[in-house]
C-alpha cells in the first residue's frame, strides 16, 4: 500500500510577498487614477455669480476668525490642532463647494493663500504683543473675544446656503 500523500504547501520567499504587494499596490493606483479620469472636470473654485458682496466679506470675515483663534491656540494654549480652520473648511465644502485655499485664493486681497496667511499671522502677532503677550491677551479675555467671534462667524456661515 503505497503511502499517503502529504499536503503540499506553498513556501514564499520574502522577496515574492513583496513583489505581490507592489504588484497589488499598482493594481489599485491605477483603478484610482482612472475613477479619477472619470470624474468630470472640478469647476472653478469660486463661482463669481453664486457669490453676492456680502457672501464674500462673510466667507473673509470667517476665514479670518477661525485662522486667529487658531493661532492664539497654537500660541497661547500649545494646541496646534487647527481645529477652528479645519471645522470651517468642512461647512464651506458642505455648503458653498469651495475650501478655506479657495477663499484666501480668491477672495482675499492679497490674491494668494501664503501671503495672506503671513499678513494674517503678523497683525496677530502684533496685536498680542501690545496685549503683553500671552498673559496679557489671557487676562484681556482675548481668547473669549476670538472665541465669540469665530461663533458668529460661523453660525452665518451655516444660515446662507
């Protein structure tokens, strides 16, 4: 009787796992970039027509809040989150189809997001030193203004759509 056959089994080498994990990984790279290809073209950031002058000084007014009190977190509180920033770009997405960039992009007088985030970063910094610093600006209450501010912002924001 002849004996019984024992399983075969598969031995990989670690070369050959890895040679599938690229091969798998370029697999869905290019199933990415072609639903992308599929995609119709983005239109303009910032519809000109959609926006009315208010919706415009609201959208800079907002930006601008949630950027300062952003900064007075990272400054004053070590929390560099950016939260404030990162909850307006959702409700800008959700509601007018363009992001925080789009707004400093388009919007801002400055007409580009680095040189608009810099000025806004220097009047800030300015303002909380002639508030004393850190201490100065806790003890002025200016993280309540801020945070007030960017609640107002942000509540009109979410009433215009």
């Amino acid at each position: 009787m002849p004996a019984p056959k024992t399983p075969q089994v598969a031995v990989t080498t670690e070369p050959q796992r890895a040679a599938h994990g690229r091969r798998r990984h370029l697999r869905r790279t290019a199933a990415l970039w072609l639903l992308l290809a599929c995609l119709p073209p983005a239109a303009g950031a910032v519809d000109e027509a959609f926006l009315t002058d208010a919706d415009r000084a609201l959208l800079v007014e907002a930006v601008e809040a949630a950027y300062e009190l952003d900064l007075y977190n990272a400054r004053c509180r070590n929390d560099q989150s950016g939260r404030r920033t990162e909850n307006l770009n959702k409700e800008l997405v959700s509601r007018y189809r363009m992001t925080v960039l789009d707004v400093l992009d388009d919007l801002f007088p400055e007409g580009y997001y680095r040189s608009a985030r810099e000025r806004m970063q220097e009047d800030f910094l300015t303002r909380l030193r002639e508030m004393g610093g850190c201490a100065g600006a806790k003890t002025a209450g200016l993280r309540d203004e801020l945070g007030a501010r960017y609640d107002a912002a942000m509540e009109q924001v979410g009433e215009r759509s």
